[in-house]
C-alpha cells in the first residue's frame, strides 16, 4: 500500500501485466535462488484474482485507475480496463488533438496500442529484471549504455541505412496515427491519404 500512496501524487494510473513463459525468462526466474522456481501454474492469470481484488480496491482509495497491458483475461468485475502502452484516448486528452484509433498490426492480438514509431530499443535498459522479455543479455544493454550520448537522437547511435530507411518513411503519407519524428518528438498528426508527412 506504501508503493501505492508514493505513486499517488505523480499519476492517475497503474498499468499491470503479467508474465509471460518466455524460455529465456523462466531460465532467469530459476536462476533468483535455490529455493526458487516456478510453479506449474506460474503463467495460469487466473490464478491471481484475489490479488487483482486488492489492488483495484486499494488503488481506488486514493483516486489510481489500474489498467493491464496486452492482457487478454476480462478484469472488468474489479474495475480493472484493458489498457493500452499507446493510448490514443490518453494523448487526445493530454494534446488536445483528434487522434483516430488504427491498431498497430506488428504488436501482439491483445496489444491495444495504436499505430506509433517506436523510439525505444532492445537491449538497452540495465535494470535486469528477471521477467525482462526486452533484453537478451545484460551484458550486452550495459555495453550499450556506454555508448550512449545525450545529443543523439536515440538511445543508442542508429546505424545509416536505418536512419535513411526512416528518413524515406517520413515522406510517406500517414493515414491518422501517431508518428513520432526526430527519433524523440512525440507528434500527433491527422493526415489525408493525399497529404505528405
């Protein structure tokens, strides 16, 4: 509840997932301590409704909404709402521009995001979670995390024909999604089949 309330003053939401029975994850879950390992139904979501019971009641006292991220089990008996990474309903209220929803096809089937450019990358975050799906080896994002400059435009220097591979996507049209541009500036943009990025 500690973690709740300090949370409370900086965001209006909490985004939950669950994991995910990756090869690589389970193999990392073991390796926490000998005493440790997974239960056959480690992965069975159901499996955790009390949990989802208290964490909605206990958010809602102090005003959080909790939603899950590409969840496909219906949480809604708690007031728990799927959610979405790239919320089109988020950034229109933020914003204040019209942003039409279009699912982004190269996600999950219960991703809800809309269609976006991602400005992230793998294998840079050295926070080394267990359940990390995003990072191979950790070795690999803390070297990347050496090579990392502030000026640039991306975590990590992007190689050239990528960044030309991107430059050449800018000047496609765009039909009504967010695009993000610069590699870092978030721009919310209603485009006309007809009307050039």
């Amino acid at each position: 509840m500690a973690l709740l309330e300090n949370l409370a003053d900086y965001t209006e939401r909490i985004v939950i997932s669950f994991i995910d029975p990756y090869r690589k994850t389970k193999i990392r879950m073991r390796s926490t301590g000998e005493d440790f390992d997974l239960s056959p139904d480690s992965f069975e979501v159901g499996k955790y409704e009390e949990f989802f019971g208290w964490l909605a009641r206990e958010a809602g006292k102090i005003n959080l909404d909790v939603f899950t991220c590409a969840e496909t089990i219906d949480l809604s008996k708690y007031g728990i709402k799927h959610g979405k990474c790239i919320d089109d309903e988020l950034v229109s209220m933020i914003t204040g521009e019209t942003v039409p929803f279009k699912k982004d096809p190269s996600q999950r089937a219960a991703c809800g995001c809309v269609l976006s450019r991602d400005i992230g990358i793998n294998d840079t975050c050295i926070f080394g979670c267990k359940y990390c799906y995003a990072v191979t080896d950790f070795k690999k994002a803390s070297a990347n995390l050496r090579k990392h400059n502030p000026k640039w435009e991306a975590l990590i220097d992007i190689p050239e024909e990528i960044k030309l591979k991107e430059k050449h996507s800018d000047s496609e049209a765009v039909n009504g999604h967010l695009k993000c541009t610069s590699y870092g500036q978030l721009i919310v943009h209603q485009f006309s089949s007809t009307t050039p990025a």
